[in-house]
C-alpha cells in the first residue's frame, strides 16, 4: 500500500510538472503566433517556392517545400538559401553557374555536374533551365530543380 | 522574534552574508542558492526567522542586484522567498529524518513546488506595469508567464539539483554550529524510536 505522504510528494511532483508544462507550452505558443503575425507582414514581400536538389546517387533527393524567399529572389539566392552552394561568376555571360552543392561538385572526370529545372505548370513537365541561374527570376508557387547527373549523354534526364 | 544565542545568531548572519553574496554576484538568470538557504534557515531556525531571511535577502537583492533595480518586483520576490523560509519551518515539523533518500526527493520535490510558487509570485509582479497601463489583467498574466517560463524551466530544474543534492551535506554541517544541539538528529532520534 502506498502511503499517503509518498503519494502527497508524487502528487506535488505531477502539479509542478503540469504547471510548468502548460507554461511552457504557452511559451512556444506565443512564439508561433510571433512568427504567424511575421510571416504575415512579410507576405507582401515574400514568395514561397519549392525547391528540389537530387545529388545523384541511388536514394531520392531532398524537397524543401514553402521556402520562403523575398521578392525578386533568383534561382541562385534561394539555392543559397536552402543549400550549401559554391559557383564561378562569369562576367562575359553575366550568369553564376553552381561548383558544387552542399559539397557535391562538379566533376570532370566523371563527365557530370549540376543542371538547373523549371516546372512548368502549363505541360506538366519538367524544362532544363538554359540560363545561369542567377538569370532565372522566380515567381510565386515555383518549383525548380536541381540534379546531378552525366552531361555526356544529352539531353539529361529530368528529375524523376 | 526568539531569542538567539549567540552562535546561532552567527551563523545566521554568515548564513545571510553568504546568501547575498551569491545572490550579488554575476551568475546564470534563475540560478540561485538563496532559496536552499532560505529554506535551511527555516528548518534550523523556523518559519518566522526562515522567512524573515528569505524576505530580507530579497530586499537587499532588490537594491543590489547585478541584473538592476528590483522596483515593482521587490515585494513579489520578498514574499514569494518569505514563503520559502515558511516552507522550511513547517517541513522540520513533518520529516522523517535527515540521512535517508527519502528526504532528498522530498526535499527536491519540495523545492520544485516552492520555486513554482516563487516564480508564479513574482511573474504576477512582472504582470503589475503592464496592468496597470491598461492591458486587461489576464492578459498580462498569461503573458508573464508564458514569457517567463523558459527562466522558471531553469528555475526549477537547477533548484531540483541543488535542494536534492545540496540539502543533506549542508543541513548536517549546519546543524553542528549552534552548539552540539544537532536540532535534526534529535529529530530522527525522536522518529526511530516511534
């Protein structure tokens, strides 16, 4: 039989970890109504987008869904965004073009590097960016992709 | 107030001067000793000096501290380590001894509860400026605490820690001071022979 003091400590016990709880749930509450009210004031100057990036190997790529990126944002900055990028400006075309992302580069000797795609909502399919992708201006609800793959065979296969 | 004998009143002081000591000095928000203190006067000493100690290290902490002036919360913290001081009175009445773990979770649940009540006190304290401009009461309430409950989670978790494990080597040393008296094991003298 339990006796009544132990049972008066567990119930002390219980009621601080219900007060705190309750507490800290009010906490996180109000933080998510902080970043609610936030994301409203920004809406004017934000778009969200999709953004795709398979790195080539067997397992599928990583969707990073709703990214919230400001208006007028490139493929390029909300890469940026997302991923670890490294690319090389060149001035004569007035295009970045992307080294590597989130460490994968670009690899000659294997014949493969990084290709850009656009989802387009019209045919349902996927188009190979033909731009650096700092050209590529992104509106709201975009989708856009990343691969990995061989440009020795073209064209490439889009994202699957 | 009782009367003291001399080497209790000592202790009491060093007691108090180590209290505001650590209570001045630049530490981590919410992680404090003087409520252990408070709550070891209490017991040696009872509810009245207990809480009396409690309500005078906040007062002076209020003036003093690093963190700034006290202002509106000054009498939230005083009675709310005041009743800390009280707990300790009353718990010397009910225990069951000092040396078995029993008393360490006790004594850690104990200061879970009263470091709640500490916090619920003083974040109505931090509700008064804003009440008092206008914002409707339980607005603000619900706001203190919410803001606050990040520091009452450290709160609460560090004086777990401190009133679990700092209790029995502290009441033990303590209890040697006054004179041989050893308040706490006469206590449990008394209980093992019920």
């Amino acid at each position: 039989m339990v006796k009544k003091r132990t049972l008066a400590f567990a119930t002390l016990a219980i009621l601080v970890w219900a007060a705190l709880a309750t507490s800290v749930l009010g906490y996180y509450y109000l933080r998510f109504q902080e970043y609610v009210d936030l994301s409203r004031e920004y809406e004017a100057v934000t778009m969200k987008v999709d953004i795709y990036i398979h790195y080539g190997n067997e397992t599928n790529g990583v969707w990073h869904n709703n990214t919230i990126v400001p208006l007028g944002a490139t493929l390029l900055n909300a890469t940026g965004l997302v991923a670890d990028t490294q690319y090389t400006y060149w001035s004569e075309l007035g295009a970045a073009f992307i080294d590597s992302i989130d460490g994968v580069a670009n690899n000659v000797t294997e014949g493969k590097s990084w290709f850009w795609w656009y989802w387009e909502t019209t045919s349902f399919k996927w188009i190979l960016g033909e731009v650096g992708a700092n050209q590529h201006m992104l509106h709201r609800r975009n989708i856009v992709a990343w691969t990995y793959q061989s440009y020795e065979t073209w064209p490439p296969s889009p994202p699957s | 107030m009782p009367l003291l004998s001399v080497r209790k009143l000592a202790l009491l002081s060093v007691l108090t001067a180590v209290s505001l000591g650590i209570q001045l000095t630049p530490r981590p928000p919410n992680v404090e000793f003087t409520s252990l203190f408070t709550f070891l006067v209490g017991i040696l000493y009872g509810s009245l000096i207990g809480g009396f100690f409690g309500g005078f290290v906040m007062f002076v902490n209020g003036f003093l501290s690093p963190w700034g002036f006290g202002g509106f919360m000054m009498p939230f913290q005083i009675v709310g380590m005041a009743i800390i001081g009280i707990a300790g009175g009353f718990y010397k009445r009910c225990t069951v001894g000092v040396h078995s773990a029993q008393v360490s979770v006790e004594v850690a649940v104990l200061g879970a509860f009263l470091t709640l009540l500490y916090d619920i006190i003083t974040n109505v304290g931090v509700a008064v400026p804003p009440a008092l401009s206008g914002v409707p009461w339980h607005i603000a309430l619900i706001a203190a605490f919410s803001t606050g409950a990040p520091f009452s989670l450290v709160h609460i978790i560090s004086n777990i820690a401190l009133f679990g494990s700092g209790f029995i080597p502290l009441i033990k040393a303590l209890q040697r001071v006054p004179g041989g008296e050893a308040l706490w094991s006469k206590k449990e003298l008394l209980h093992s022979q019920r």
